[in-house]
C-alpha cells in the first residue's frame, strides 16, 4: 500500500483483475453467508423437509433460554481467554530466548515452528494418545515419578476435559505468537536500546520502556488473529472429546457444528453461528477501537 | 547487543529453558513416532517401556496392506494441489491490482477480504453442504476445492499483495518503456520476482487443504476420503488401534513439515510485514 498509481488514466484493467477474486468470493462466502443468515430464522431440520419456514426469532428465543447455549457461551470465554494467555506468555519468553544470540539458534527456531504446521486432526489425536487414561505417556510418567496413585483418565472426567485440550492448543499456537514477536523485536532498532543504556537505564527498565513500547503494536495484532482463530477453532474439541464428557467440552462453534452434523437441525445451528459471529464482531470491533485510542493518546 | 556472556549464566538461562521449549515442541512428535515403531501388543503392556524391545515397521506396512492408505494420500494430494493452482490463479491478478492501481473501491474491496478471513466456518458449512447437494456436487474433489478456497483466496490475497508491495515500481516502468503492455510486465517481469513469495503463498494454501478437517467431515464421505478423514475413521467405537493411527499420523504430517521448512523464511516475511509496520 501507499505507493503511487500507475497510471491516473480510468480505465477497466485493475476490475477486471480483481473480478474473478471477487465473483468466486460473493459466490462461495457471501451467498452462503446471507443463506446463513435466512436459516437462523427459520425451522429447519433436514429430516423435516414439510416444516421448513420462516419462524421469525424464535430460533433466538430458544437460544437465550437455551442452559446448553449458557454452558456453551462460558466455555467459549474461557477457551479463548486461557489459551490466548498461555500462549501469549510462553510465545514472548520463546521470543525473547530466540532474540539472544546463541549457536544453534536456526535449529531451535524451526523445530519451535513445527507444532504450528501440525494438522489438526494430527495435534489431536496424539494429544488424546498422551492422555490416555490407561496407557497415555502422561499417566505413565506421573506415576513413574510417584506423583500420582491412580491414573487419571484426563478427557473422560468433565473437571480435567477442558482443561487438557486447552493445553494442546496452547501447544499448537505458542509458535505463531513466538515468530511474530521475534520478527518485532529484531524490527527494534540497537540504538534505542543503546540510548536507554547510555542514559542509565537498568536491564528492567530497559524492557519496560523500550522493549514492550515498540512491541506493542505487534503483540496487539497478533492478540487479534490469534483471538478470532480460537474463537473459530472446534476440530480439535471435536476430535480429542467430542464435546463431551457431558457437555463440558462445548464451546459455541461445537455446538453449531454438533447441531448440523449430528442433530440435522441447520435452523438453529445457523442460529449459533450467527449470534458466534457478531460476538467475534463485536470483540473485534471493540479491540480495534481501544488500539486507535490508546495510539491517539 | 554483542556481548560475551558467562558460560554457566549462558547455560542456565538461556540453553536450558530453550531446550525445554523445544521439547514441548517435539516431544509429542517424538513420542508418536515411537509409538508407530512399537508392535501393537507392547503398547497395551502393563509395565512400561519408553522405548520398544523390538522396533517394527509392521504399523506402517498394515496401513497400506490392510487399509487403502495410498488412495487417502493420493485423495488429499489431489484437492491440496488443485486448490492451491485455482487460489493462485484467482489470486495473483488481484493482488496484482490491488498492489499496483488506484482504482475506485479498492480499500473497501481489499478490507472485505481480510475480513471474511474471520468469519466462522460455521457460518459457510451448512449452506456450502445444501448448494453442494443441489448441485449435485456433494463427495467430490471438487466439493472440497471449492470449500478450502473459501479461506484461501481471502487469505491468499492478503500474502500476494503485501510481496507484491514489496515490488519497486520502477520495474513496472522500466518494463512499460521497453515497451511491454501491464498485462506483459505482470506476466514478463513482476510474476518472475514475485515468485519466492508465489510459490510459497501456494505451498501454504496446499499445506492448511491437506491439513483441513471439518469440510471434509461434512462434504465427502465413501468415494473421497482425505487423510484426516481416514485417520479419524481408525478411531472405533471401542478400541483404538494407536499403532496404526501413530503411524498414519506421522505419515501424513512428515511432508507437511518439510514442505513448511522451505517456506518458512518467505512465509513469515509475509506475514509479519503488516503487523511489524503497524
């Protein structure tokens, strides 16, 4: 961006560049998208093909009375505000670590890479084997060491499920974090840093005032595409749990996904995923007001 | 800041926690793959063992003998590679414009498109299965080209048009002066420069299709049966058979891999551009 045109000239070249892109766009995201929308207004559950119409909200109604949808909502929260801490904390110290000059430096960096090119399906179930509530490695090593008696079978009792696929995707993402924050702090220039040193800054201060300063518009964007990834992201719930035990492990995309998929009910599935998607807007929205402020400030 | 550090302040903070990372990073790699390596049995012994006694290969052969593994990889191959050829297809005429002309429309049309980056798949998946159906389109590669471009063109667009950026202009007009047409400069001039950045947009697009699991869920089901898909069917009602699945797992997440190591440098510039900037 912000380079000067080619030529001033109206003329029909760059549309009709662009206009493959865009046609393929409206077709597959925007038409669907709209269909959505129409859905979460109507009854429609695939093997009552008579009752299908339009029910005004009542698919909203049910939803804001709906304890699943509550129990849902909360874990939403939790999965993201969890994850994108951990992450975030164990992405920076990465970060940091990796900033230093050490020999082997390339090695660590890549094999820190590999969780984040892991497919899903592959994250989750290797996860799942570790967990194992028989013959996981987990459990083994636990009891090996003497810390625990029995062993715990992590993603079948509803206080240890969430919490153990949390992990894994704290696993899978911390790298995304750590890369982009690498790339920020090698964009900070050595004479900051020379300066504060010159001026008597101690080592602390040093990251408090120029570190964190010149980083902070990276950790923000990165804190925003991590936030709505986790907010979208179900197939490893699915996979490693399948929402349960229970209900435990149902996070609002799971339980859109768990309504199309196993209930045939897209009326209120499309319901769920609408009220997911103004929630990610509304955060969104939100967060991007609060960067501009505190920029104004 | 070049300085020499103690060697023992040297190890305890910085070797030691960064060998701890990169053991969360690897370590459950390391223990999948040994787990392909352990026959069946051992894996269910009371007493444990890190490491088998006898190391086999018998997971491996048993998912190409006794499954039709090679037509899951070949299934995946197929839609990561078609995918990948129609994103870049679509995609690098348009970041080409966005990157080079100022035309009416042109932040809010490229805005849209980082922003149904973040739509929720929910919201496409179930009318993308009614259409698909109504085409008549439904377990096809086709089906699952069509729904990975969903997040690639989006996606896609962004990468090629921020490496486009990173193109002097001056190369379009020395281009035009030697008197080739835009088209030709693009084509001529800019693809060639840009083809680090292409190549590697194209890769990911084929990495995050061969990796995608919820589409294909939904979308296929007996005559195209990608690997997620097929690993996922190993996971029986009753009895998991971690052998076989450990294996597939490394299997279809080896290539990924490495095709991610050849790109990782062209990638994360890529992305890291904008949010460094600001």
């Amino acid at each position: 961006m912000g380079q000067p045109p080619l030529r001033k000239k109206r003329d029909l070249l760059p549309y009709a560049l662009v206009t493959p892109a865009l046609a393929i766009t409206i077709a597959i995201i925007f038409l669907p998208m709209f269909q959505t929308i129409t859905y979460s207004f109507s009854q429609y559950i695939l093997y009552k093909p008579q009752e299908k119409g339009f029910i005004g909200f009542e698919n909203y109604k049910t939803a804001f009375s709906d304890p699943l949808f509550a129990s849902s909502l909360i874990h939403t929260f939790v999965w993201i505000v969890s994850i994108i801490v951990f992450q975030f904390l164990l992405g920076f110290a990465t970060a940091l670590l990796l900033n230093r000059r050490f020999t082997g430096r390339g090695i660590a960096r890549s094999l820190i890479l590999v969780p984040w090119v892991t497919p899903s399906v592959i994250t989750a179930l290797m996860w799942r084997w570790m967990y194992d509530g028989n013959h996981g490695l987990i459990n083994q090593l636990l009891a090996k060491f003497g810390l625990i008696k029995e062993f715990i079978p992590f993603l079948a009792q509803t206080s240890t499920a969430m919490g153990s696929i949390i992990v894994a995707l704290i696993w899978q993402g911390f790298p995304f974090f750590a890369i982009m924050l690498l790339a920020g702090l090698q964009a900070i220039p050595d004479e900051l840093y020379e300066a504060a040193e010159i001026d008597g800054a101690t080592k602390t201060q040093r990251f408090f005032n120029v570190t964190i300063p010149m980083l902070k518009p990276v950790i923000l964007t990165t804190i925003l595409l991590r936030t709505i990834w986790v907010a979208n992201s179900l197939d490893i719930i699915l996979i490693m749990t399948g929402g349960g035990p229970g209900y435990s492990t149902y996070t609002l995309p799971v339980y859109s996904y768990i309504k199309a998929y196993k209930g045939m009910d897209f009326g209120y599935s499309s319901t769920i995923a609408v009220l997911l998607t103004i929630l990610l807007m509304l955060i969104v929205t939100g967060y991007v007001r609060n960067i501009l402020k505190s920029q104004e400030d | 800041m070049k300085r020499t550090r103690h060697p023992l302040r040297m190890a305890l903070g910085t070797y030691l926690p960064i060998l701890l990372i990169v053991l969360f990073a690897i370590g459950p790699y390391l223990w999948t793959f040994i787990s392909s390596i352990t026959p069946e049995t051992d894996l269910y012994r009371a007493e444990f063992r890190f490491f088998p006694e006898h190391p086999t290969g018998e997971n491996y052969s048993r998912l190409f003998t006794k499954l039709d593994f090679t037509s899951n990889i070949l299934d995946s191959l197929l839609v990561a590679l078609f995918t990948a050829l129609l994103g870049l297809g679509i995609t690098v005429p348009a970041s080409y414009s966005f990157s080079r002309f100022k035309f009416k429309g042109r932040n809010p049309l490229l805005m849209q498109f980082l922003i149904i980056n973040m739509f929720p798949i929910m919201l496409l998946i179930v009318p993308l299965f009614v259409m698909m159906r109504i085409v008549g389109i439904m377990d096809t590669h086709f089906a699952l080209i069509i729904a990975y471009s969903t997040f690639t063109i989006p996606f896609s667009t962004w990468m090629l048009t921020s490496f486009f950026n990173a193109i002097p202009l001056d190369l379009d007009k020395a281009a035009q002066i030697d008197g080739c047409s835009r088209i030709g400069a693009l084509v001529r001039i800019i693809i060639p420069v840009a083809m680090p950045g292409i190549v590697s947009t194209g890769i990911y697009i084929f990495i995050t299709a061969w990796n995608e699991y919820l589409y294909a869920a939904i979308l296929t089901s007996s005559k195209v049966r990608t690997i997620p898909i097929a690993l996922q069917n190993m996971i029986g009602e009753f009895r998991i058979e971690w052998g076989l699945l450990t294996a597939g797992g490394i299997i279809s997440a080896l290539p990924v891999i490495i095709l991610f190591f050849f790109i990782q440098k062209q990638l994360i510039t890529g992305m890291t551009a904008g949010a460094v900037k600001g």
